[in-house]
C-alpha cells in the first residue's frame, strides 16, 4: 500500500496562474481532506469530502475549489494563484465518518511569485 | 475556534520529561495529537474521546479534561526521536468531520 500520495512534490507558480493538485489514497478510506500548513499556523482545513460525491468547506476555502473524482482520488485547484497562497498543502484521508485517524500525504510544497 | 497550545516550545535533554497542553474554549469531543517531523507529514500519536476511551501507541501517554476542555500529552524518558512539532487537533461533535488544529508546539531532544 501507497497510503496517501500527491503530486506535485513542489511549484512555482507566477502570480495569475492555475494549477490542480492530486491527492490518491489506496486505504478504501471514504473521507479526505485538504489542508494548508503556513509557519506558525498549525494546519488549516481548506475543503473535505465525507464520502464520494459530497464536499464541503472548511475554515480557509477561498481562493480554492476541489473535486472528489472518485472514491480514490480528491484534487485541490487553484484558479488564479495569489502570494498569499503560498504553502505546504496536505491532503489526508480517513475510514470511517466521524471520530477516526486521519493519514496524510507527504505534501505539495507551493510558491506563487 | 482554534485550540490554544502551550508551551510553543520546549527543549529536553534525553530522559527528561515534557507535558504538552491543549485548551480550548467549546466543549469538545475528542482531542487528536500528531506529530511532525521537519519536512515531513504529521503522525498519528492519540485520539482521546469523551467518556474516557483513548485510541493510540501504547508508549503515548495522554489525558483529557472534559470539564475543563484541556487535554495533555506526556512524554516521559525522552528520546532524541521525539523531536518534531507537536499539534492537537479537536471535534466538538461525535460525528463531526472536521477537526481544528492548534498552532503546535515545537519539542527538540538534545544528546
């Protein structure tokens, strides 16, 4: 088992840019989760996905949409990247709804110019 | 509404002892503590719910203060391989999704 992957590993992107990060995990986990992680900031949740076909917003969604594609796989998109959006961006995943451990993935370090 | 941890840092020499703490203002559920290693994803360490039952590594020792909304983990015996930075990650309901991360606390172990 992978566990939790995402690709990219690291961007760069200029400022006006869109990008789509991928997240796949191979646990048959049914809910996942994107986060980004700023210094000193602890990690923030952008937008789940309790279970394929739903999705719904966390503390940080603006400036982000997501899509959960299947069972596997929940990518995070940034439609024109800001400075601000700058950060290491976990996705996780877990098995069961509610009270569950959360497995992340190694993240996506970005830098938007 | 964010947990508040405390210290933010710490640093042992290895054997020394550390608690790490974890507050928050609402009632809570469950509280989750990861750690995270520099450049690295955060681990699972402890899930401890309310009612009592912890979920977790049996060398991780934790305990939760549901009156108080506090939660603690400690670490004792330290060893150079409990460095990283501590989070607490907390749910006020059972079935609740989501849960909201204090800003961490930093734990370096010196030879």
């Amino acid at each position: 088992n992978a566990g939790v992957t995402q690709t990219p590993k690291f961007q760069v992107l200029k400022t006006g840019q869109s990008m789509t990060l991928q997240c796949a995990q191979d646990m048959n986990h049914n809910s996942m989760y994107w986060y980004r992680q700023d210094p000193g900031m602890g990690l923030r949740l952008i937008y789940y996905s309790a279970s394929e076909g739903t999705t719904d917003k966390g503390e940080v969604p603006n400036g982000y949409n997501v899509s959960r594609l299947n069972k596997r796989e929940f990518s995070l998109r940034l439609e024109s990247a800001a400075p601000s959006q700058t950060s290491v961006y976990f996705c996780a995943s877990k098995f069961t709804p509610g009270v569950d451990t959360q497995y992340f993935g190694p993240g996506t370090r970005l830098t938007v110019l | 509404q964010q947990p508040v941890q405390s210290p933010q840092a710490v640093i042992l020499r290895e054997g020394e002892d550390a608690v790490i703490n974890c507050s928050s203002s609402k009632a809570l559920y469950s509280v989750h503590w990861y750690r995270q290693k520099h450049g690295e994803a955060p681990v699972f360490l402890m899930i401890l719910l309310k009612g009592g039952e912890q979920k977790g590594h049996e060398k991780i020792s934790a305990s939760f203060n549901e009156k108080k909304q506090q939660s603690s983990l400690y670490l004792t015996a330290s060893q150079l391989s409990y460095s990283g930075t501590y989070f607490c990650g907390t749910a006020v309901q059972g079935g609740s999704e989501k849960l909201v991360f204090g800003k961490g606390t930093k734990l370096t172990v010196n030879p």
